[in-house]
C-alpha cells in the first residue's frame, strides 16, 4: 500500500488519474495535457503502473492506460479505517 501512497503524493500522477477518470488514453495523449517531456509522462506512468493505480493495454501500436479503480477504492477504505480508528 506504500507505493499507492507515493504515486498519489505527486500532483502530475493525481492529475493523470484525473485524466483517466474519462477513459484510456495513450502515453501521448496525456503528455498533450501537460507542459513536460514524453519521458517525465512515461515515468509518471510507470510508477502508477507499478502501484497498480493504473492499467495498460495494448491497441494496435499503441498502448492504452486506464484507471484501476478497485486498488484505488482498496487504498482509500485502508486509509478511512486508519484515520476512523485514530484517537484524537
């Protein structure tokens, strides 16, 4: 759950998964969306990937990035329990 936690802390990996809330989209189309390099995109990328935050398939030539929202829904009820059971 760690590298949830890390992918989620960075504000260009949030705003990819705020992308992706519409659909899959290519490495390419995300890039489009912000001011960075191919390369910074596909870092982003891959550490989502390896949080499992994401998913990608391959379409033809392309590969197609989506949301994995059941590790994403897993993270935030273990988070919600967390902080539920918290003494303040």
């Amino acid at each position: 759950m760690n590298g949830v936690f890390q992918a989620l802390a960075d504000p260009t990996r949030r705003r990819i998964l705020e992308l992706l809330k519409e659909g899959g989209m290519t490495a390419g189309d995300i890039a489009a969306q912000f001011d960075m390099s191919q390369p910074s995109v596909s870092h982003h990328l891959k550490l989502l990937k390896t949080a499992e935050l994401v998913t990608a398939e391959r379409e033809g030539q392309y590969i197609k990035y989506y949301l994995n929202l059941s590790v994403l829904e897993e993270a935030l009820l273990g988070f919600y329990n967390l902080v539920r059971g918290a003494k303040v």
